[in-house]
C-alpha cells in the first residue's frame, strides 16, 4: 500500500513537471539540439572574422557582444564572447557570398550558422556578401547577429510570427507574441529587435551560470 502510494505521488510530480516544463517552453515552442556545447566552453566563446568584412557589419558585431555579455551577466546566463585576432577562434565569421561557396541556400537569407558540434560551439557563421551592407540598419545587423549565435549554440528556428505550426516542416510554433514579444529566433530576424524573455529563458536553461 505504501509503495502504491510513492508510486502514485511519483506519478503526479512527473505530470506536474512536464506540464511546468511545457508551459516554460510556450507549449514546446522551442528547440534545441540534441547536442550542444559544453558549460565550460560557452563561458568564453571566442570569435574572429575574415579581414574583409565591412566596417559597419564589425562594429555591429562589437556592440552584439558587448550587449549580449552584459544581459547574460544580468540575468545569470553561463555564456561570454570575446573578439579576438590571434586565430585561436571557437567561432569565426565570414563575409562571403553563399553562390561563390556553392551553399544550396536561398541567396536572398542574410546569413548562415553551423550547428554546434560535440561539446563545441558551431564554427563558423557566414554573412551573405551578396547582400549591400547597406541593406540593414545597425539594428537589424545585431539582430542577424544575435539569431546566427544562438544558432550556434544549439538553438533553432521558430516558423512564424503567428506562433503556428507550419505544415510539412519540422519546425515548432513559437511562443505567443502578444505575451512574450516576438522571437529572435523567427527566420526574418532582421524584423525582430532584440531576444525576448523566452529567447533568454531557453539559453538559463541549458546554459545557466
């Protein structure tokens, strides 16, 4: 009897957590993949880039950093980037055209990012050189920014803006954005200012300090 009561107790705090678990995550609207780097790896990401990017793409990428290391420090996320130039890289940025790399990628995408590896961040991000710098504003630069890192990280894309589930695709609905504000995480970034509270509560999550 005693047991069939653990049991039952058991039962309901599993319920109880998954529920907590889909209503942290706006009813699974996010997700992350199965690999992801390590604690001790995002506590001080490194990034370099090629000596061609554009000067306005550079000091948005500065401000990103700057910016997004003073949030996570806020908010007791584990994850720091640092700008280096001595080639000893986790992550390194790229201004290159995705036709001239021959990336089956839609030429008009702003940018693209690996995924993480084992244990480690994603290598590389490339910024499409096909697009005029001048296209976007410094805001929407950080904001490609910002989506290309958390790609890195192990963060993938939400569909919509309509929090919907997209037919045909593997792609999740995001969370409410009458509630939450809109995801950076959306595929047009570039319309979405900065991460809402959901986009960091993800990173606490999986990445806590």
């Amino acid at each position: 009897m005693q047991l069939y009561k653990v049991i039952c107790l058991l039962t309901v705090l599993f319920i109880t957590m998954t529920k907590v678990f889909a209503i942290d995550y706006c009813e699974n609207g996010y997700r992350m993949n199965d690999i992801r780097p390590s604690s001790s790896v995002v506590k001080n990401i490194k990034i370099d880039t090629n000596d061609n990017i554009p000067s306005s793409w550079r000091n948005a990428l500065e401000l990103t950093v700057l910016e997004l290391n003073n949030k996570f420090n806020h908010i007791d996320i584990g994850i720091q980037y640092q700008l280096v130039r001595d080639g000893s890289h986790d992550t390194f940025i790229y201004w290159e055209s995705f036709y001239d790399l021959g990336l089956q990628l839609y030429t008009s995408e702003p940018a693209y990012a690996d995924e993480p590896t084992y244990n480690n961040v994603g290598k590389k991000i490339i910024l499409n050189s096909t697009h005029f710098e001048e296209i976007y504003s410094e805001k929407e630069k950080k904001s490609i920014l910002i989506h290309e890192l958390f790609h890195n990280l192990g963060v993938r894309n939400t569909n919509s803006i309509f929090g919907q589930l997209v037919p045909l695709t593997d792609q999740s609905p995001i969370c409410d954005n009458t509630k939450w504000g809109r995801s950076i995480m959306e595929e047009n970034a570039a319309l979405v200012s900065m991460p809402n509270s959901v986009d960091y509560y993800v990173l606490r999550k999986f990445f806590p300090k």
